[in-house]
C-alpha cells in the first residue's frame, strides 16, 4: 500500500519533469500506470503544428500538496523557493492592520499568525543577521511558545491580544527602523 505523501511526492515530481520538458522542447507521455487515485494527471494540451509552438502540459492535482512545493534542481533534489525579503513580510503584515474580527475573525486571526511566521522567518534570513532584529524574533518567540504549536482558531483566538500585540510591537519597532523595509 502506497502512503497518500509518496503518492503526491511521484505526481509532484511528474508534474516537475512533465513542466522541465515542456521548457526544453519536447513532451513526454505521461505514465498511466503510475497514476492511481487522488494523484495528479497530466495530459497534452493542443498547440498548432505550424507555429512551431512546443506542446503545452497541463496539470491538475486532486488535492493539496502537503509539504511545500520547491524547484527541481539538475542534481534532482528539491530546491526551495528563496525566503522572502524583510520589506515584503512587513508589508503584508502591514496590510493586516486595518483588519478585525469584525467579519472573518478565523481568517484574520490566522492570517496575522501566518504574516507573523514568515517575517520571523524573513528576519532570521535576513543578510543582516537575526541579531539586527532581536526584539522582533523575540515577541514572535514569545508568541510560539504560549501557542505551543497550537494553531487552531479557539487557541487563536484564547491568546488574540498577544497575536495582536505582537503585530502591533512590530510594527511600532519597524517603524523606527525604516532602513530595514524601505
């Protein structure tokens, strides 16, 4: 029996492979006999002969991936996408300021989170170092840990005046660091 991550991990890679030979000019058949239920397919789409135009793949997983996607590599490992800059994950944390419970709290309060990870995860990749950004790392850190790993809406909404407070301390911080999201 075949785990559900094997099976998206093969159609992850076809799809991978399918796309790399589409940019190199040629299609491959797709392997019938590898697909199964709840795997990706791909089948050629049309392109004019006269054009000259490679034949384009076209891909449609059933379901989600469950790791994150990343480039594959001419070694055949996965490559990860670049982290994102400091400037941009302040921006969109930014963006949630002008936000509330007040119509999607579910929504809001994950999103503030997610936007809270990925400038945590910005700042500690930053060129600059995590330690150019030390009391930012540390509230999100406080954050974690009083989430302890606990995501969900009601623990979301338990804690929502430090999820809050922390986006707002940062802010604040940012804002006194101009250099480091201009």
């Amino acid at each position: 029996m075949t785990s559900t991550s094997s099976v998206r991990r093969v159609a992850l890679l076809a799809a991978a492979l399918a796309a790399l030979a589409v940019s190199c000019g040629t299609t491959p058949e797709p392997d019938r006999a590898a697909a199964g239920p709840g795997t990706a397919t791909t089948a050629p789409a049309s392109a004019s002969a006269t054009t000259g135009a490679p034949e384009a793949v076209t891909t449609t997983p059933t379901t989600a991936p469950a790791e994150p996607v990343g480039t594959p590599s001419t070694t055949g490992t996965v490559e990860t996408p670049p982290v994102e800059k400091v400037r941009d994950a302040f921006a969109t944390l930014q963006a949630t300021l002008n936000e509330s419970c007040a119509t999607d709290c579910s929504y809001f309060l994950n999103r503030v989170h997610r936007e809270l990870q990925e400038l945590d995860t910005a700042m500690k990749a930053d060129p600059k170092g995590p330690g150019h950004f030390p009391e930012p790392i540390q509230k999100i850190a406080d954050l974690n840990e009083t989430l302890a790993g606990d995501t969900s809406f009601e623990n979301l909404k338990k804690h929502e005046k430090q999820l809050i407070g922390t986006r707002d301390f940062i802010n604040t911080w940012m804002q006194g660091h101009p250099d480091d999201y201009r």
